[in-house]
C-alpha cells in the first residue's frame, strides 16, 4: 500500500469522521467516546481549512488512517500556543505513520508563529509518550483522574514542547 501525508482538504471530511470515530469508539486515546455529529466535525474541518490551521492526514492509497492537528489557543495571552491532537487507525499504527504527521505538523505550527505546543496523553499509553518525547516534549506534570471511561478513572501526562 501507498501512503501520504497530506494537509486537510474537503475531500478528506467524510474518511477523517470515520476514522475519528473508529478511535473514539477504542475509548482508549481521545477524549470523545464516539465523534461527535457528522455535521458539527464538518464544520470544525471547514474551520481548519478556510482558516489555513494546522491539520494533516495520513492516507493509505486515497483512505484516510490518521490525522494530526495542532491548534490554536483562544486568548491574545496564549495565541503563541497549540494544542496537539493525533490519532491512528489501528491498522497504520507501529508504521513511522504518527511520526511523519507529527513532523509535518510541527513544521506548519512553526511557520504559524506558535512557539509552545501542548498536549494531554493518558498515562498508559506508553507508545504515544514515547513518540512525543522522541520529538523533544517534556513532561510536565500529572493531571489526576483526568479521564473517566466506564467508571474507570486514568490519570493524564501533560507534555509541552517549546521552540
């Protein structure tokens, strides 16, 4: 299989809410249990698009397994700050895929002048902190029973990267 790494575009919506769903639905890595509805993550999308954010997709041949996205903070105090957000189809994970989204997005968030990118991981999640630390994130702290899924509380990382 071919794959890509490619900026959002409107051909991509439909296969980004799919696979936002499928990870959602793994109750493991995000903090949506399931994606929110089709026409509010459209717009969320168009957002990103028309506003030339940060937002790429990995594609295996024209199918999207992934996406990851550094976002702006709201508030002129924190408009140097992104948020980071990532996630893989179980199938395009272990592949180098979360990798090469990270670089190309880190390299757009740069020329977006951010100068601070942050991110939560849950503690378990050993391979996304491992990916983050690879690429120069810091711990930061514990964010304690800062997810709730089934009852089950975990506890969150809080990284941040600054340039």
């Amino acid at each position: 299989m071919n794959h890509s790494i490619v900026p959002i575009a409107e051909s991509h919506f439909a296969g980004l809410y799919e696979a936002l769903d499928s990870v959602a639905r793994e109750q493991k890595f995000l903090a949506f249990l399931k994606a929110p509805p089709r026409e509010q993550c459209y717009a969320f999308y168009r957002n990103i698009v028309d506003e030339d954010l940060c937002q790429f997709v990995a594609l295996e041949d024209e199918t999207v397994v992934g996406w990851c996205d550094i976002l702006p903070v709201i508030g002129e105090s924190r408009a140097h700050i992104g948020v980071l957000g990532i996630g893989l189809l179980p199938q395009a994970r272990h592949q180098g895929l979360g990798a090469e989204l990270l670089l190309a997005t880190l390299a757009k968030a740069w020329t977006k002048d951010l100068t601070r990118i942050e991110l939560t991981v849950r503690a378990d999640n050993h391979n996304a902190r491992a990916l983050y630390e690879r690429f120069g994130f810091e711990f930061e702290g514990i964010r304690r029973n800062a997810s709730r899924v089934a009852g089950e509380y975990q506890d969150m990382h809080a990284m941040a990267l600054l340039r």
